[in-house]
C-alpha cells in the first residue's frame, strides 16, 4: 500500500470557489481510493469530483493519468488544483493498467461509464470504486455486478465503501431514451445521466405552462439547459429566435444536441459544454435558468448563485432573466443583490417563477 498523502496540505479547492466554508474538495471515499494506487502505472481516474484522486496518483508517480468526467465543472477544478501541469487528458482508449472510480449520483451514467470503458479495452482491466455510505445505493452493486461479475466487498472506512471488480472487453450498443412530450408535440432523447432522464422535470412544466408571459427575444439563453426543454418549448412559440443553450453536464449537451435535431433540425441553436455563462462575451435579450441546488451528492445553492452574478454579467437594462425553482429556496433575496427589479410572476406550492432586471 502506498503512503498516504495529506490533501488539507495541498489546500485543494472546489469549483465554483464560492462555497460554503465547510465544504471540502476532497471526501473519505477519496482518501480510500488514493490508497489503492499503484506507484509508476498509467491509471484510469473516473469522476474524480476536484482533482484529489490525480493529485494523489501525481504524488505516487502514476506513469500516465486519464480522466473519464462528465462534468465540466469538476475538469476545471482539477486543472486549478494540479499545478504546474496542462489540463487533464481524457481518456480515448490509452493503454492502462487500473482504473479508480467515484461512484457517481446517477446509476444510470455509471453504467454508461463502464460500457464505454468494456467497448474500449483490449485485456480484462481491474477497477476500484468508492463512495460515501449514504451515497451507495442496491442499484449501484446491481450495476456492478451485471457489469463485471463478482464483486468484492472491502472493508468501511470511516462510512467509505469500497469495491473491487474486474471489467472484461465488450461492446455495448448504447441507446438513449426517447421521452414523448405529447403536451407541446416535442420528443426528448436523453441520454445516460442526464437529469430528469425518464420524465419531464416537473420544475420545467410549470416554468414552461407560463412561457406565454415571457417576451419575444431575439437572442435567448439557456443556462443549465439540461435535455433542452426550456428551449425546445420557446422554440416552438418563437422559432425566429437565437438560441444559446450551456450546461456544465457532457450527458445533458449531448441530449440537447440530439433532441434538437428530433425536434428542428434546421434551428439557429448554439449548445456549448461549459460552466454557466462564465467568461461568455455575449448580451443576450432572455436569459432562461431552471438551476440545480445541488453538486455530485452535496446539497447546496451555490451553483443557482453563480448563475445568476454570470447572468448578470450578460445582460443590458432591457434583458430579462426568468428563473423557476423551489419556492422554500428563496432565491428573491439573493437576486436582490445583483437586480434591482426582482418579481414573483407565478407560483404553485411548490416552485415559484421569478423574473429579474438590472
């Protein structure tokens, strides 16, 4: 087993840096995985949230590291937190010797991570994952076990689970799930791990079923897009519109992209993997953000605020930012710190539409 390497030493940072001051970029199940490195071996890193993992297999002198992510979020925070070196490299295929693997929240990108792994290998290849107790779920064993086999049980540390698996090469054919939304004649092809995979948001619907008091703009927005919904919708009552959709999700891009081109495939639409509206040169007219309150498995409201000081940062005195989301987070106080104009324009019990001016 390799030395165990301190991460409050090398003062690692979560992304976005606005946070709550008692949130680490690094948990127990990281720590548990960085003792299962192998020392000058090329290694596979598979959602590793804020670089801890690549800062651990840097310590032991992995001969090679690769990252599968599907977050763009937790890519830029592992190219601020390993200095010195140039962004992480993906993994397309490099010859590898093991993998260490964050479960992730959604059991249905885990199993998507792993077939694309399967498809991409040459030798049978050994994999460890971890997670935090209350975040490993029956669902993720089943996956593992369909997928690989045995799976053996190491023991908990410090509420960590860990388990070790062996993944043979295989390919898998990969299809996403197609999700009629009859309401508004849309269809939305989702594909693994992106939220609301099996259903329509119910957040979206009532943001949506009062898209008729949104103005008409020319150049509108879509921050946190998700599958695209909110756009799809606005597109079928303002075709003539510019559309702008960003998530921080590869999965949610990826759905966006394809259910466009089910839905109007000759639409004007830019769909972009990045964090928000974060260093985005662009004015915008409307600017449309259902936002998450949570990161990975960690509940918080931070990431709804950054979008909405990115916003801010996008728009003229006449552009207007709509926002749904739960009412009993009250994002009206925070949106008073960045807008002057800030109005309730709809609720129900339990979402509110806001819309916000400078």
């Amino acid at each position: 087993m390799p030395d165990s390497i301190d991460f409050a030493a090398h003062k690692l940072n979560r992304y976005p840096s606005k946070h709550a001051k008692e949130l680490r970029a690094w948990d127990a199940a990281d720590e548990y995985l960085a003792q299962m490195i192998l020392p000058n071996e090329p290694v596979l890193l598979v959602n590793d949230g804020f670089g801890a993992l690549h800062l651990a297999a840097k310590h032991h002198a992995a001969a090679g590291i690769y990252h599968l992510n599907d977050s763009w979020c937790s890519l830029k925070a592992i190219e601020l937190n390993i200095e010195n070196e140039a962004a992480p490299i993906m993994y397309k295929g490099q010859d590898i010797t093991y993998a260490l693997v964050k479960l992730p929240k959604s059991i249905s990108l885990l199993q998507a991570q792993l077939q694309l792994l399967a498809g991409s290998l040459k030798r049978p290849l050994k994999l460890f994952f971890s997670g935090m107790q209350k975040h490993v779920s029956n669902g993720h064993l089943d996956v593992l076990k369909a997928m690989c086999g045995a799976v053996e049980y190491l023991p908990t540390q410090r509420k960590a689970r860990l388990y070790q698996v062996v993944l043979s090469p295989q390919i898998f054919a990969q299809s996403p799930i197609e999700v009629p939304v009859p309401e508004l004649n849309l269809k939305l092809i989702n594909c693994a791990g992106v939220f609301a995979e099996q259903k329509i948001d119910i957040g979206s619907r009532f943001f949506i079923e009062n898209f008729t008091l949104l103005p008409k703009a020319k150049r509108v927005a879509d921050v946190g897009c998700g599958n695209g919904l909110l756009s799809l919708a606005y597109c079928n009552m303002h075709p003539d519109s510019e559309l702008f959709l960003y998530d921080e999700s590869l999965a949610a891009i990826q759905s966006a992209k394809l259910s466009f081109q089910a839905n109007f495939p000759n639409q004007k639409v830019s769909i972009t993997h990045h964090d928000g509206l974060a260093d985005i040169a662009e004015q915008f007219d409307l600017i449309l953000i259902n936002p998450p309150f949570h990161q990975q498995t960690t509940v918080m409201t931070d990431i709804a605020l950054s979008m909405f000081a990115q916003a801010k940062q996008c728009m003229t005195s006449t552009s207007e930012l709509w926002i749904v989301a739960n009412r009993h987070l009250e994002y009206q106080r925070d949106l008073k710190k960045w807008f002057k104009r800030v109005e309730c324009i709809a609720q129900n019990t339990k979402f509110i539409v806001i819309k916000a001016m400078l």
